[in-house]
C-alpha cells in the first residue's frame, strides 16, 4: 500500500511540475505578447555598417518621413515612434488601430516576420499632435489631444489577394495642409482608380479625381514639386497605362508630360531646381534606367541603363540624389541577379552603383525603402527581405558617406552620364 501511494504520489508532483512548467511558459509568453504589442517604449540608433559604410541602425522599424519641424517618424507594425531632430533614439508615441480584420495579428512581429510584412501601415505625422495613417485597408485620423483614432475611410481595394490600398509615396501632405491619398491595387479588372483630398487633416475625404475603368492599373506616387509647387502623380502599369503628370489645382486636373512607355513607369520623383530625375519601374532592358526631364527644355534625356525595377528616390540636403534597386521575385525580360543598391548621382551627374545586399526570400520582393520626403541630411533606408539584415531594420547613412563613396577615387566602376536622348518616346 505504501508502494502505491508513494508511486501515486511522485506521478502527482511529476504532473504538477509539468504543469508549473507549462504554465510558466505559456506566462512568459503571454507577457512578451502584451509587450510586443505595445512596443518599446524607446528603440535607440546604434553604430553599426551598411552598404559598406559606416552607419547606424534601428531594429524592426519601417521609415515614414519627416514632420515639418525635422522630426522622423517611423513604424514598428501599428506603432508609431518619433526621432526628434538630433536625437539617437525613436520614441514611442501612440498605436494605430486595424478595426476588426485579420490584419490585426500585424501588431506581433512573429506574424509580421512569417508573412514578411513590416509594411504594415502608412503615417502622416500632423502638427500638433495629430495624425493620420491608413491601416488594414481604412484611413485613420488622431486628435490633438491625444484620444482614440477614428475610421474616416475604408478604401474598397484591400486584402491580401487585392493590394495594399495606397504605396507609400501615394500619400502626401501639402504645403497647404491638403491630404491626398491614391489607389494602389492589383486591378485585374482594370476599375476606376481615385484620387482623394482631405482638407482637414484626414477627417472628411472626397474624391478629387476619377481615372476612368481601363485608364490606368493603380497610382503609384503623389508628390509635391519643392521648387514650383505644383502636384505630380505617376500612375502604372502597362505601357498605355503609364503615366508622369502634374497639376496646378490640387489634382482637379492633370496634364502629362510623357506616357505610352515603360518609360514613364515611375514609382518615385526626384526634384532638382533645373530638372526631374526618375529611375524605372520595368523589367524591359530596352528602355530601363534613370532619367533627366529638363524643365526649360522638356528634353528627356536617359542618363544610364540599370538592369533593375527602382522603387524609391530622394534627394539629400547637399544635393545627391539617391535611388534603389529592387530584386524582383518573378522572371520578365531579365533578372540580372537577386542583389539590391544604391544609384549615387552627383552634380555632375555621374551614376556611382553601391551593392547593398541580396535577396533573402524568393516569396518577395527585396526593397530598399527611403523616407517620403527630399532635403534630410541623411538617407533613411527600411531594409526589406535582406538575408544580410533583420526585416525592417532601418538604417541611417549620413550624406557625407555617400558623397565620399561617389567622389573617391577608390569607388566602385562609375557610370557616365549618357546625353543621349531615348528614342520612340511618348510625349
């Protein structure tokens, strides 16, 4: 009798123990839940190297742009955090809602990491505290002080067999405070594509302008022209389809400067006070590269060839222009390989290639992810499906950096300018 109860006894702890033990785990993991969700309080820049140059990384946060004080934000799934201008850490600053949807398991980075989505949000930072953001296919605006976000739209093209709403670059604040916001969808059917305009920082929204069914496939970029003011929109895919834009009424109306090529296939502007500078976004090796559109003359002149899709651009406040490849997941007219990097221009405009990194995925594309906006003194990239980094590590490289790298005498193979003009353009 004593055998059995002592047996009956020692199966008693065992079961407990594992229990304890189970319990303890499921604890801790239930705390790092609640704390992933809400984020770090603070996520400091550390020296580290990218592209082969000295610089500093933030873990697991995907750039936005800059507010009108100097200000960066960024995203870290539904979170959004502040890097004061001259500060080295982000810091914590409210969470975007999703609403009811199964895109809120975005808020953890285990779920953001397996379906390799830091995008998981766009952010327009407002003065004063508020803000506006598109989440999980609705647009979302935040008082001043400080209270609950409120839906103030759904965007009716959304989901994971549909797209993402609105590219990164398809979302801009004007100098006047005017929201604008274009669709970016898979358009299949080939839909109407809308321009929306909020006067009141994301509260109230109405269509602006309607691209008719069969028009264009999606708009990839809405930007403003630092230099004259004038709105600029890009529209894709095909080459009937492609478009560069521009308007002086706030997107009530739109006047082309080219179309009817992969020529005008563009994802991101570049604004100088003289010129346009953009880089495709095709995989057709007979036109693909960076291009000069002259203001005075309206000449398009195509500076070199660039066997890659170049999604982003920006312009530094010393003046270089930088842009990025993008290895593509798919085959096309080429795959050159699965490296992604940067494109240097100087003045002089000579084209400095910097290899960055390869591929790590082959479910998505690899990206370099600039902030929205021109004139910082440093370039801000999101590194996106890279083996050699974390997916959504951001990186910092001072402008110097790259300038260096564009003037030594030790830099990689530079590209000469080519002052050709392309034929069998479309104007």
């Amino acid at each position: 009798m004593d055998k059995k109860r002592t047996a009956w006894s020692d199966g008693y702890w065992f079961v407990r123990k594992q229990y304890l033990i189970l319990l303890t785990i499921l604890t801790v993991f239930a705390a790092y839940l609640v704390w992933d969700y809400r984020g770090p309080l603070e996520i400091p820049l550390q020296p580290d190297n990218a592209c082969g140059l000295p610089a500093m990384r933030a873990k697991d946060l995907l750039v936005q742009g800059h507010d009108a004080e100097g200000n960066l934000w960024a995203t870290r799934g539904m979170v959004a955090y502040r890097l004061a201008k001259g500060d080295n850490k982000f810091i914590r600053q409210y969470h975007v809602p999703t609403g009811f949807s199964i895109f809120w398991l975005r808020n953890f980075s285990i779920v953001r990491r397996l379906t390799l989505r830091p995008e998981a949000i766009e952010l327009l930072p407002m003065p004063e505290g508020e803000a506006c953001a598109m989440s999980a296919g609705h647009m979302w605006y935040r008082p001043p002080n400080g209270k609950d976000f409120k839906e103030t739209l759904t965007l009716p093209h959304y989901g994971i067999s549909t797209g993402q709403g609105v590219r990164n670059d398809g979302l801009i604040r004007l100098k006047d405070g005017t929201i604008l916001l274009g669709e970016y969808f898979l358009n299949k059917d080939r839909t109407n594509v809308r321009i929306f305009s909020s006067k009141d920082n994301g509260k109230t929204w109405q269509v602006v302008y309607d691209f008719q069914p069969g028009q264009i496939m999606h708009i990839h970029s809405i930007q403003q022209d630092p230099y004259t003011g004038k709105i600029w929109v890009c529209t894709g895919d095909l080459d009937k389809e492609s478009m560069v834009l521009w308007s002086n009424d706030g997107a009530k109306t739109l006047n082309p400067i080219g179309q009817g090529s992969q020529i005008w296939r563009v994802t991101q502007l570049v604004f100088t006070k003289d010129a346009l500078f953009w880089g495709t976004d095709t995989l057709d090796n007979n036109v693909s590269g960076i291009y000069r559109w002259d203001r005075t003359t309206h000449k398009l002149t195509k500076l070199a060839d660039v066997a890659k899709e170049m999604f982003y651009a920006t312009r530094l406040a010393g003046g270089t222009i930088i842009m990025s490849t993008t290895s593509t997941v798919t085959g096309g007219y080429f795959i050159e390989n699965d490296e992604t990097g940067l494109r240097i221009i100087t003045e002089e405009k000579n084209i400095t290639p910097l290899m960055c990194g390869t591929r790590g995925s082959e479910r998505k594309y690899a990206k370099l992810r600039f902030q929205r906006d021109q004139d910082a003194a440093s370039l801000y990239i999101t590194f996106l499906n890279h083996n050699e980094y974390n997916d959504g590590d951001l990186i910092v490289i001072p402008e110097e950096e790259l300038r260096s790298v564009a003037e030594s005498s030790f830099a990689a193979a530079v590209i000469p300018a080519n002052t050709d003009t392309p034929e069998n353009i479309t104007r």
